[in-house]
C-alpha cells in the first residue's frame, strides 16, 4: 500500500504532553506495576494488573475463584498449587484502547478441582498516548458498567418472553472487572475459543451466512433496546449516562481520524491512474480531511424519533465477532424469528406472542466482542457499519436487500414478542427503514475507512516480523483488504444517496 507508514497507523494521536494530572496518574499505575512484580512485596494481591507480564499466580487464583463463584463452584482450597501459568499476547486487529492476553493456567490435579482454565484479559493499552485517553474517557469503567449491569438489565428485561436466553451465549461470558480512579482497569472473560468459536479468517470479507447469523442476532438485540427505550427511556438515561456519549470523540480522536483519512486519500490517489472517475478527487470532494472527522462522530451518535433509536454496538464489524459451526443442528434458541414476506406486522401483540417459539439453529453461531462503545443511537448505524466493513462489495450488491429484508423483518416480530404494538408505531415501514439505512451509510462509510485503514497499517507493519514462509499469505491477505478498501468507493447506497 503505497503511501502508508510501516509504523501502525492510530485513530488515537498524542498531540501534545500530557496533562499535569494525566501524568501523575501515569506515575502511579507505572509504580503500581513495579510494585506487582517487586518480590519483596509480601502478601500484595493487585485486583488491576497493568501489563500482562504482572499477571501473578495469585492473581490467577482470584479470577479463577472468580469464575468458580459464577458457575456456583466453591473456591480453589488454599493447598491448591499452580503448575503453570502462561500469559501470551493475542492481540488479532489495530484496536487501541486495551491489550490484549491469553492466560493459560494449570492446577495440580486434585479430585475435587478443574486442572485447566483458560481466559482472555483486557489490559490498559501498551502505548502512552493511548493510555493517556483512556485514562481521561475513563473507558474500563464505561466497559465494566456494560459487562456487569447494562447486558443484565437488557437480559432481565427479556425474561419470560422467547428471547429470554438470546444473549448469554451471545456475548462475551465476563467472569471478572476491577477499575480505579486513575483509570486503570482490567476486565476478564471466559475463553470462547475453548468452546470452538473462531476468528473469521476469509481476508475477502464475511460469508453471507456469517452475515446472516449476525443480522438475525443484532435484530433481535436491536429490538430488546428498543422496546426497553420505548417503556423506560429517561430512566435507562438517567441511570447509564455513558449511553449517551461516544468513547470516540476527542481533539485527539479527530486529529487521528483525520490521519486515516490522509492516509487512504494518498492510498487511493496510486490505484486511481486506472480509474476511470478519479476516485481520490471523489473522497476528497465528499469526505474532505477536515470535516469528515467531525461528521462521523457526528454520525456515530445520530438518533432518531422511532423504534429504530434503539442501544447499539457502536463497533459492529469482523474483527469484533467469533464464529462456531454448532456441532448439534437439534439444539434452539430464540435466533430465526423471520417472517413470511408480506406477513402482516400490525398482528396484535398477544398473538404474535402466542406464536413465537424459539427457533432451531441454522447451523452457524456467533459471539459479538467488545461492547466498550455501546450507545443509543439509531439501529441501522450499527447495520450500515457492518455491512460496509466487513463485506465484499460483490455481496453487498447481490445480497443486500435479502438481509435489510430479514433484519426488518425480524426486529418488528422481535418488537411484538416484547409487547410493543407495532401497529401504533410511527416510522417503522419498511421504506422508512431503508431510507434510514441510507443515511447512516455516510457515517459508516467514513468509520469503515478508518477500521480498514488501521488494519492494513497494521498488516504491513506486521510483514518486518513475520517469518519469510509466510510473507506470501500474508501480503496476499494485505491485498484482499486493499481491495476492500478500495471498493468502498463503489457501494451502490453510498453512490446513490452520498456521491452525488
């Protein structure tokens, strides 16, 4: 990619030293962490590890007692010897705001407890600058919050209806979160990929039936936000004001994103000598560097005054999923709620809850990553980013009315199941729907060419250290990327509503 530095490109910039305060605290956690690792300290258990090389045994046996207490276990004897302990990085994409890490842990076998444990950990971010923001957005505590009380309030407020068991095993099992006033915070989750859920791996994009797995999904969760806004809105404000916000949204963040967008600027200026249209004189044209920062962080909180305002995502795209083929097509769960085309959504709302079953499995599962950015906003903004990101345009252009189809179809019955009348709901058509996808496409646009950016920045700087028989894969898998960033410019919605 021509342009671009081998240096990892960041939506996170440090424009300038950081505050007196930001500084302090950056002291503190740096004093923290050598006190983690300074054998002299005797009987010190530190609930918020700093990098994963001061995660300890004894802190291993609280997240494992931890995990233990959640699935009604009682904690490990105090004999209980550890074995091993392996902590490595397992970092997959460009993202800034934490580390990531795989802890590993085996037990000496006893009869009475499990000999292995697995987890995955979120750490404060290794560099500076994006320690610095997350410090001042103060991003674990809003994550943490997330984890332990918003998804339970989503969760509870389905209970008793056929989408009662619909997230558990659709978000990330978080068995442990601790922060602090500095800023510092570490969060802990169940391994899902003991369970057989895998990273997709296609460089081209997501599989339609990838697609359709997360569509059906986020319908049904869009739906749950929505129906809870509708019956407690100003007291799910009230009480989550975070929801309100966006974690990116800084001099900081607009200085790094207007970065991103140099970058794919310069990237598109050396394929476009081909291109018949100028594609580099388009996106400047439409998206030029300076406002495009601000318009999609504008867009990114965008609302709208219908059941489509809903709690969403906010960073739904590949990078942020795992996929697991289900190994029993018998099981069910409340996932395919999809309607008959034609069918009539102004059913009352007790017969569509009379009707609705959990459904059998289509075979392919997901778990969507990574909620630290969840806000109220319009449901297609999470759609729109989506598909943008994490597709092909070849299948946007076949498949793209398919899946709006579906997802509309599933969220109104989703709706009914939850006790909204949507025959008394204004601005829930379908051409509304579609139109609305429409606009947020700008936003997401813009969104999709910062992730991709990021991402191919952080391919090629990952070509110097990776092992010359595999240099071949690798820069073909750089160059499906390319590709995809390069056909943004050709999405039909984009074109029709935005490049005009």
């Amino acid at each position: 990619m021509d342009g671009i530095p081998v240096k990892s490109a960041s939506v996170v910039v440090n424009q300038s030293p950081p505050s007196p305060t930001t500084a302090k605290r950056l002291l503190r956690i740096r004093k923290m962490s050598d006190m983690c690792r300074n054998p002299q300290v005797t009987g010190h258990i530190s609930t918020i590890p700093i990098q994963p090389k001061d995660i300890n045994e004894a802190w291993a046996k609280l997240v494992i007692n931890q995990h233990r207490i959640k699935h009604f276990q009682p904690p490990l004897p105090q004999t209980t010897v550890i074995t091993r302990l392996n902590v490595n990085d397992c970092k997959k994409s460009s993202g800034d705001l934490s580390t990531t890490c795989r802890i590993s842990v085996d037990l000496k076998p006893t009869k009475d407890t499990t000999s292995n444990y697995v987890f995955i950990a979120k750490l404060l971010p290794a560099d500076d600058p994006c320690r610095v923001y997350v410090f001042e957005s103060n991003v674990f505590e809003k994550e943490i919050s997330i984890y332990f009380e918003l998804l339970p309030c989503l969760r509870q407020f389905c209970e008793g209806t056929a989408l009662e068991n619909l997230m558990p095993d659709r978000v990330p099992s978080c068995i442990y979160g601790s922060n602090n006033c500095d800023g510092a915070g570490v969060l802990v989750f169940e391994c899902a990929q003991e369970r057989g859920f895998k990273h997709p791996s296609d460089p081209e994009g997501l599989s339609l039936d990838q697609v359709m797995t997360t569509i059906k999904f986020m319908a049904q969760f869009h739906a749950i936000g929505s129906a809870l806004l509708i019956t407690k809105g100003q007291l799910i404000k009230l009480r989550y004001p975070f929801l309100s916000s966006n974690v990116y949204s800084s001099p900081q963040m607009a200085e790094g994103a207007k970065n991103l967008f140099h970058i794919y600027t310069e990237f598109l200026k050396s394929v476009s000598e081909s291109e018949a249209d100028g594609l580099a004189l388009k996106f400047t044209k439409y998206c030029n560097e300076d406002g495009a920062a601000r318009e999609m962080f504008s867009c990114l909180r965008r609302q709208v005054d219908n059941p489509f305002n809903t709690i969403i995502h906010g960073e739904l795209w590949e990078k942020n999923m795992l996929f697991h083929e289900a190994s029993d097509p018998t099981t069910t769960e409340a996932s395919d709620l999809t309607t008959t085309e034609g069918s009539d959504l102004t059913t009352t709302t007790d017969k569509a809850a009379e009707g609705a079953k959990p459904e059998k499995l289509d075979g392919l599962r997901s778990i969507i990553l990574d909620w630290k950015n969840a806000k109220i906003a319009s449901a297609t903004k999470d759609l729109a980013f989506f598909l943008l990101s994490s597709t092909s345009n070849n299948l946007r252009e076949d498949c793209l009315e398919e899946i709006l189809e579906t997802y509309y179809s599933i969220f109104c019955k989703s709706l009914q199941i939850l006790g909204v009348n949507t025959g008394d709901c204004q601005g829930l058509s379908f051409e509304e729907f579609r139109t609305d996808y429409a606009v947020s496409t700008k936003g997401a646009f813009l969104q999709s060419v910062c992730v991709l950016v990021q991402e191919l920045t952080f391919m090629e700087a990952k070509l110097f250290i990776t092992e010359p028989h595999h240099c071949a894969t690798h820069i073909q898998n750089l160059g499906q990327y390319e590709r995809r960033a390069l056909e943004l410019m050709y999405d039909r919605t984009l074109n029709q509503t935005h490049f005009v």
